[in-house]
C-alpha cells in the first residue's frame, strides 16, 4: 500500500495516493511514512491544516527524520510563519548541509521577515556552490525585487530563466518585476509562459497578476475578463462566496429586479469598486432594487451615499485556510434576490475604458460631521491642513517596498505654512503631526472620510483613508508604483478624477519622490 501512495505521489495522481496511504494507516496507525505521504497529498490539495496534523503525526512516529522538518518547513512558509519555517530548517541543515532546496527555503524565510542582508548571505552561498541552480538565482531576485532593486533583480531572474528557459515561478517573477519598473515589452507572454508551465496551485495566482498586467497596460476589455480568475477556486486567495441566488452575467437587463451587491476583497478594494453603483441605480430603474452587503464600518457611509439602496453588513471568515463571506442579515431572505454580483463584476460592462469613469464624487460624507472638523480644524495650528499617511496596516515583506519609509517624508513636512495632520491609523500621536482628537482612524471611517472632506488636501499612498478621501472628492495627491494597475494605463487615476499622482522612479528611490511632492507642495501653496 506504501509503494502504491508512493507510486501515485510520484505520478501526480494525489486522491489516489491519499486513498493508498489511508488505507496503510488503517493497517499500522503508527506507520511515519503513511502519515507522511498523506500530508504531502492534502498539501498540495491546498489542505494545509489537514497537512499539518498529518506532518506532526509523522514526525511523532519518527521524530529523527529530516526530510519531515523540510516538508513542515515548506508548509510554514505557506501558512505565512516564516520563524518557524527557519527552526525548522535550520534543524534541516545541521543534519543535511549544503542541501540546495533548504538553503534556497532558509533565503526565501528570512526575506519574508525582512532579513534581507540574511537572505542575501544564504542564497549568495548557496548559489557559490550550486552556479548552475536557477531557483536560487531566482529566489535571490526575489529578495532584491522586494527591496526595491528592480534592475538588478532582472539581470538575475534573467540567468534563472537562461539556465532554465521553462521555470514558471521565474518567468511569473520577471513579468512582476518589469510590470513594477514601468516595462512593458514581454510582460504578457512572460505570463502565459508562467502559467502553462505552473502547477494548477500556483497557475490562479498568475492569472489573476496576468489580469492586472493587461489593466495595468491598458487593456481594460481584455483586462477585466481575465480578472474573473480571482473567483476562481483554484486562485488561494479566492474568496468563496455562501450566496444561494442568481449570479450575474455583463447581458443581463436589470429594469425592475433586485440585485444585491456584495463588497469584495479588502476594504480599500470595496470602496473603489462602488465607483459604477450610481449607474446601476439607474439601470435597475423606478421598480428595481439594490441591497448593498459592504464591510461593517463602510455601512453608515454607503447608507447615506445611497439612500435608495438597503445596506448591510457582509461577514467574513476562514475555513481550513481558505476565505469565504456571506451575507448575514439576509440569511432568511436570498430568494428575493433576482441577481447577485461582486462589487467588482459590473466594471466589465461598465468601464471598459478609463474615458468610461464618470468624474465627482460618489460617496457623501456626513455635512454635520464634516463642519465639525473643520471647527476642529481651525484651532489646529495655522495656514492649510494637510492630512498625511505613509504606510498600511499590513506591512509585510511584499508590501513594504511600496510605502516610502516615514524618514523620506522629512522634506514634505518641512513645509512652512501648513499644519500637517495625522492620518496614520495603526501608529498614534507622531511629534509634529496634529492628532484628531476622539477619533478612531483604523474603524470610525464614516468620520474619517468626513475629516478628509474638512481638509485642504490630502497625501498618501493608495489605502483605505486614500480611498476614502477619493470617493467623496475630496483633494488627493496619491503615491503610488509605477504601472500600478489602478491607474489603468494612463497618467491619472481615472476612479478619482480630482486626485493627482506622483509616482517614484523606481521603489527604491523614495527620496526623489517625496522631494518632488515637497516642491509641489510649496506650489501649491
């Protein structure tokens, strides 16, 4: 039974080998190599809980082998606990040194805790020993590209992809890399060589990047199609939606039904993808009906925004890894509803070009509240108010690179003739900056986008408060990457009509950007 499970792992015919090796645990409870073969089955199956009892179950039967501290360590690095992957590996190498594929995973769990330089020391060993090893050329691109060294990282996925022409992993790499330093030449083929060379659990995730490209480039017919991918089941991200209603098609005739709208994605995400809502209104007409299932503390704001529309609260959760949401409050009701959509869906029929994004605001602040800060406001400090904010919750190794760090803002709040105010949620008070008094800024964002509307202007890279700001028109300069993918293949940022971007030559020339924004400032002024 053990040769069979063994057989079929090799073969990629994973239900069969968890049948094998179920089937020789039910013979001998206690065999290590059953428990073993099982967890790499649900591993790849994307059970990654299920994976990980299997793994302890076997590292408990047979606590001295290695190769079961490698597989644990792979599986941290999927679960997102890179410290644990590096005990684990380093267990590893004490006993296997020098093996390539644990010191390419110890580079690959130091970069995502930011251990940049041990990264780079690990892989720059490594790869002194193994020259001809194209994943470690490619994982050392990786930690260059999250520092921001985008033309250095390119020079070496392109040894990766000369050593070896079909690697997926390094082909999806260097189309994200290009696509981050303004290159276009190659990205797309660069990612359907990716995709049709990757195995289905990692193909979702280059489909739905391959799908930001083409938005990215342009492209926004061909682009939103492909970003259905990221409703695909086999994306790991994907969310799974529990609605039990009609799903939405771009032919559908909307006159007099009731179309419920479910926020997708982040926070941020939900707010810009309201953009089309006003539209959709119309098209549902007099006899029609909206229901809007948002983030809960967005729902204050969209009921105001649209007081034709019944607002709600979604609910999110995760089951086995995996994310799902559903719409509580209308648990009991789903067979009202005609048809249902993402908020994003609708953009493929409505904004297939960036001309297609209708100017002005679109969601209302609360004019009482907004009148309150700007009362607040006047005993702040002198001259304009400038709300400022650097960075997002999350700041992980992947996001890091794309928030100048708050040192680089030393120039703009150098600014005579302004009082700087504090948007920053997650940080509290900051020296120089004016803190809102009672306000929550991480989850009171009804009066967040209220404190925005009673500012002069407001900077900051692309987030919730950013959006916020946006959406009820209120005065933006964004920083964002260059090719961000929001920007749609233009200069602007066709959601927010009134918003002007400045955008930094390459992710690691932060000083220059926020220099430039300094000088733009004074002129504004």
């Amino acid at each position: 039974m053990l040769r069979k499970a063994l057989d079929a792992v090799r073969a990629g015919r994973r239900d069969e080998a968890a049948k094998a090796a179920l089937a020789a645990l039910d013979v001998d409870e206690t065999s290590a190599a059953a428990w073993h073969i099982l967890g790499v089955c649900r591993e790849k199956s994307g059970d990654f809980t299920g994976a990980l009892q299997a793994y302890e179950a076997a590292l408990g039967f047979s606590p001295d082998e290695p190769e079961l501290a490698s597989d644990l360590a792979r599986l941290a690095l999927k679960m997102g606990m890179p410290s644990v992957a590096e005990g684990l590996l380093r267990s590893y190498l004490a006993r296997r040194p020098g093996s390539p594929d644990a010191l390419n995973n110890l580079g690959v769990a130091q970069r995502d805790q930011m251990k940049f330089a041990a990264a780079i020391e690990t892989l720059r060993g490594a790869i002194q020993a193994n020259p001809d090893n194209a994943m470690l050329w490619n994982t050392l691109a990786s930690v260059l590209t999250l520092q921001g060294q985008t033309g250095q990282a390119l020079v070496f996925y392109d040894e990766a992809l000369r050593l070896d022409p079909g690697f997926a992993g390094a082909l999806y790499n260097r189309a994200m890399a290009r696509l981050a330093a303004g290159l276009t030449e190659g990205v797309i083929a660069d990612f359907d060589a990716a995709i049709a060379g990757a195995p289905a659990n990692e193909a979702g995730a280059m489909r739905v990047a391959r799908a930001w490209a083409l938005l990215a480039l342009g492209d926004l017919a061909e682009g939103w199609a492909a970003y259905a991918a990221r409703h695909d089941p086999a994306y790991e991200d994907a969310v799974h939606f529990t609605i039990e209603a009609p799903a939405w098609r771009d032919d559908l005739d909307l006159a007099g039904r009731t179309l419920l709208m479910v926020g997708e994605q982040g926070v941020g995400d939900e707010i810009l993808f309201a953009q089309p809502l006003p539209e959709l209104i119309g098209e549902l007409g007099p006899d029609g009906r909206l229901i809007l299932a948002v983030e809960p503390r967005l729902a204050s704001l969209f009921a105001r925004s649209f007081p034709q529309a019944e607002v709600g609260a979604h609910a999110s959760f995760k089951v086995d890894h995996h994310n799902a949401r559903t719409v509580p409050f209308l648990k009991d009701r789903l067979g009202e509803i005609d048809v249902w959509a993402t908020m994003g869906q609708p953009l493929a029929r409505l904004r297939r070009t960036p001309e297609a994004f209708r100017p002005g605001a679109f969601l209302k602040a609360d004019p009482a509240r907004v009148a309150h800060w700007r009362a607040m406001l006047a005993g702040a400090g002198p001259g304009r108010k400038v709300g400022v904010l650097w960075r997002s919750l999350v700041m992980d190794a992947e996001r890091v690179r794309y928030f100048a760090p708050f040192e680089a803002w030393a120039p703009v709040l150098a600014t005579p003739g302004v009082t700087f105010v504090n948007l920053q949620y997650g940080v509290g008070a900051v020296p120089g900056l004016w803190t809102p008094p009672g306000l929550d800024l991480k989850d009171d964002l009804d009066d967040v986008a209220a404190l925005c509307g009673a500012l002069d202007l407001v900077i900051g890279p692309s987030n919730v408060t950013t959006n916020l700001a946006g959406a009820t028109g209120a005065a933006l300069w964004l920083i964002t990457q260059r090719g961000a993918w929001t920007q749609l293949g233009t200069d602007a940022y066709p959601w927010y009509h009134q918003a002007r971007v400045f955008n930094p030559p390459q992710l690691d020339q932060w000083p220059q950007a926020m220099a430039e924004i300094a000088v733009a400032l004074r002129e504004w002024l």
